[in-house]
C-alpha cells in the first residue's frame, strides 16, 4: 500500500489508469443519485442502448422538487411530479435501489448516504450533487461530478478526474459553549475564501474535529465546496467505527458474529472487524506531506454568521462587518454589492439583524443531533411574532427518531412549522421559499442572492442553535447570551 495522505491512498486504490488525456480513471464505490441531476445522464444512456453497470453500486433518492407538506401523488406541482416521475421511470427495473418516499428511508441524499451506512471510509463516492463532499467526513474520497459524468458513472462504473492537490486543515483547542461545528467551517471559509481551497481536497484534523462527532464532521465536509474545494475529509477514527456499527450495513455484524452464523439474507457477519483494518489504514500517515497546512485556533472562534451573500462573507456575532476599503480590490465590490442587498453597513455587527424566517433545515444541519440541540434550546420557549419558523429533518429517519423523541411536539408548540424530510427552503425548488425581501436566519450552506426562492430574499448562514436562537427573538442573537444553551 502506498504511504501518504488518505486522498493518495485512496485515489491510487481506485485508480484504474492514466487516460490520454492526462486524467485518471477511477474506480467508482458508490454513485448516488437524485432528481434534479441523473435525467439526462440516464437519458443519454438510454439513446446509446447502455444499461446502468453497476446497479448494486448505485441508490437513488428524491430531495430537491420533493412538497415538504402534501406529498399525496400526483404532486401539486406539475412540474415536480414530473421529475419524480422520470427518477420513478429511470430506477424502475434496473436493480438500482430507490430510497422513496414510501421506503421510510427518504431523504436529502448527503443525509441517507451516511446513516444507512452506504457511505464508508476509504469508498470512492460521486452524485451529481456538489455537496458530496459530505460523505468524506467518514474518509472517504467523495466528490460532485456533472452531467457527462453521471453518464460515464452509470454507464461503466468509473469517472475520469484530475488529481488535487491537498491542503490539511488543523482546527486546535476546544470550542467553546455555543460553538459548534458549523461555525468552524464559516470561520475557515471566511479566512480562505470561497476560491481558496479551488485545486486543492481539504483535510480537516486537529483537537476540534477529533473531538466531532459525525455529525459536525458532516456540517464541515459539506461545505467544503463552498470554499471551493472539490472534496474534503476527516481522516476515520474510533468516532467513526461507532457510527458505522450502528447503521445497516453492520448493526447485525456483533450479534451474527457472537453467533457465528451468516444470516439467510448472505450478510456477512464478521463484515465489520474484517473491513475495520483496511478502514484503518487508508487514514493519512503521520509523516505524510501537504502540499498546505493551514492552521485555526479553534478556542478563538465565536458563534459565526454570514453578513453578505456567499458563504465566505462572514463575522464571528461580536465582530463589526468589514468596511469594504479595507478589503483586497477583488472583494470589494462584491461586499458593496453583498451589503447593499443584505442592508448592512460596516462597522455594525449583525447581532440584531431582523429576521422573518426561520429555516433549520438542509443537508447540512439537519441530522437528529442538530435537532436535539436546537429543540433543547427551543423548549419552553416560544418563536417571536412576525417569525415563520420550520423544521424539515434531513430525512425520514430523523423525522422519525426525533418524533420517537418528541422533539417534533417541543418545536410545534413553541411555533415552529415540523415538516416532512428534503432540501426545502434551502434552495427552493418547491413551495418553501422567502418571499419578497424576507430575510432568514437558515441552518443551509449557500446565500447566494435568490438563493431561497426569492430574488430580494436575504439569508444569513448560522448554526441549527443560533437559528433557533433568532426564531425565538426575530433576530440574529448571540446563542451564549442566552440562558440554558444545551449542546448535546
Ligand atoms: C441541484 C444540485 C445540482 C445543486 C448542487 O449541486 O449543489 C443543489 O443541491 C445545491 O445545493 O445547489
Ligand atoms: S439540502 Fe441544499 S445543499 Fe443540500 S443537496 Fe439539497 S439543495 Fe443542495
């Protein structure tokens, strides 16, 4: 096995050859698949009279045009019935398994990945989608491709890429109260840029992500793309075994293996410690090198918003918003612009920024523990007036493992709107979006202008707990000023 980074190990492993173009052809683990993207890549596939190659390799999900609300079919919406429609056609019959709304296993395809325990550390894994970077909070090498790829993908299980260059990220010390992951990656985007990490897959190390759980290690990875890296990951850890036990892929393993039997449905039972040494060995060896190595005082960082409208235009909650003088000539006119739209001004800081809307929501802070935390924070609280506040779990497991819990019945009756698993008011592709210029305190990743559905819609990017925060006062607040922050 070659010595070096994780992105090295595994990239050299998947490596089928060199291509003339100069590219390599990598071998493909997992490929998973939505609406918005795979139709025409199956389309394509279909004019050629090619079938999908590796369907066992392959999953599907709706998450994008997927109603939040009535969900009976046909959909409301014509348009979103047809996309799910033609996934419907394009799954049907080809052994490629379909995570539907029906299956209880629906859901934002960064968020079933992981828990259904499709996602594992060392695994090659594309979708059509740029925030698969998601999956590599598991180490593994995962990356969004675009249209011709999904073709080549279905069609022959491999994918032509340019190896990247790798920045490690070190994050040291501890957090502190009220700081959660999510803020981290505000704070590395803010200081690198959104173009910072172009060329490079970012490893995120160090005390402060050690001590993640997948859960913020997943927050982080997702937004790897919005500081312009491809991909980004963490090497696997104990963390990240514990996680892995307890989803499908190994549930039964310590049971079956205590047993000594295979079960009738073939798995495996010894799959868990015989693929754990392997797991182990593709993380990054401690002689390896970087081509950068960007280091982040993890202590320093305070609760973190966006103050513009991309995620890299951000300020920790007691820091003023810059003077866009004082920025270099590339950033300055689109700060003049950001603050022009979001109506901010410099020297102000965004504590007390009026919201309308509240989103806790996206494949970025809509796992079960984003919920808990928010919910532990909602409890015996109530949303301000004027504020339409929601909650749209990241899929139909952790709608349902909080309802079990009861955090949906702790958010409706401190006036949140608990709504049914899919990406939503993250980016509006159905009913769920800001209207007119309604500004929003959002859990998502992306606050590009009209980015929720409304072109003078504004959105500031926080935490799941600072969302919950602003519902609860209509503003952006600082989450340690108030009583009782929880973080579980
Ligand atoms: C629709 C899809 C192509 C898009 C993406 O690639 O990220 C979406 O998920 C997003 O977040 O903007
Ligand atoms: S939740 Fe948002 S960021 Fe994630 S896949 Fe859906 S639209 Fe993209």
């Amino acid at each position: 096995m070659s010595e070096g980074t994780l992105y090295d190990k595994v990239w050299d492993q998947h490596k089928v050859t060199q291509l003339p173009t100069g590219q390599d052809q990598l071998f493909v683990g997992l490929h998973l698949v939505h609406e918005v993207t795979s139709p025409q890549a199956f389309g394509m596939l279909k004019e050629r009279d090619q079938e999908v190659a590796f369907p066992e390799r392959t999953h599907a999900t709706v998450d994008h045009i997927v109603p939040t609300g009535n969900r009976d079919r046909p959909y409301r919406d014509e348009a979103a019935e047809n996309m799910m429609a033609e996934l419907e056609a394009n799954v049907r019959g080809s052994g490629i398994e379909f995570s539907d709304p029906d299956s209880g296993n629906q859901g934002i395809v960064h968020v079933i990945g992981p828990e259904q325990g499709l996602t594992q550390p060392g695994m090659t894994i594309v979708c059509g989608d740029s925030h698969t970077s998601t999956h590599g909070a598991f180490g593994a090498l995962a990356f969004g491709i675009g249209t011709s790829q999904i073709r080549d993908v279905l069609a022959t299980g491999c994918v032509a890429m340019e190896k990247q260059k790798v920045r490690k990220i070190e994050v040291t010390g501890e957090l502190g109260d009220g700081v959660t992951a999510k803020d981290i990656i505000l704070t590395i985007i803010g200081k690198l840029g959104t173009d910072g990490g172009v060329g490079y897959v970012y490893e995120y190390a160090g005390e402060a992500i050690e001590k993640l759980g997948m859960e913020g290690r997943m927050s982080i990875c997702n937004m790897s793309i919005e500081g312009g890296a491809r991909a980004g990951y963490v090497n696997p850890d104990e963390t990240t075994y514990e996680w892995l036990k307890e989803t499908d892929a190994f549930e039964d393993s310590e049971a079956q293996s205590a047993s000594g039997s295979r079960t009738e449905s073939g798995d495996d039972p010894e799959k868990f410690e015989r693929l754990k040494p392997y797991w182990e060995s593709i993380a990054t060896d401690d002689d390896a090198e970087y081509d950068d190595v960007v280091t982040i005082d993890g202590s320093a960082i305070e609760p973190t918003v966006t103050w513009g409208t991309t995620p890299g235009q951000t300020a920790g909650i007691t820091e003023p918003i810059p003077d866009p003088d004082d920025l270099s000539e590339e950033d300055r006119d689109t700060a003049r612009r950001a603050q022009k739209h979001m109506r901010v001004e410099p020297g102000d800081t965004m504590e007390g920024y009026d919201i309308d809307v509240a989103f806790l929501g996206s494949c970025t802070n809509a796992r079960l523990k984003d919920l808990r935390e928010a919910a532990a924070f909602v409890e015996g609280r109530e949303v301000a007036d004027d504020v339409r506040a929601m909650v749209v779990p990241g899929s139909q497991r952790v709608r349902d493992a909080a309802e079990a819990e009861g955090l949906d019945e702790i958010f409706k009756t401190a006036g949140f709107d608990w709504r049914e698993p899919g990406c939503s008011m993250c980016l509006g592709m159905n009913d769920d979006q800001l209207e007119g210029d309604e500004a929003s305190a959002s859990s998502s990743n992306r606050n590009f202008v009209g980015r929720q559905g409304s072109k003078d819609g504004r959105t500031v990017l926080m935490s799941p707990i600072m969302v919950a925060a602003a519902a609860v006062t209509g503003k952006v607040t600082d989450v340690r000023e108030m009583e009782e922050v929880a973080t579980v």
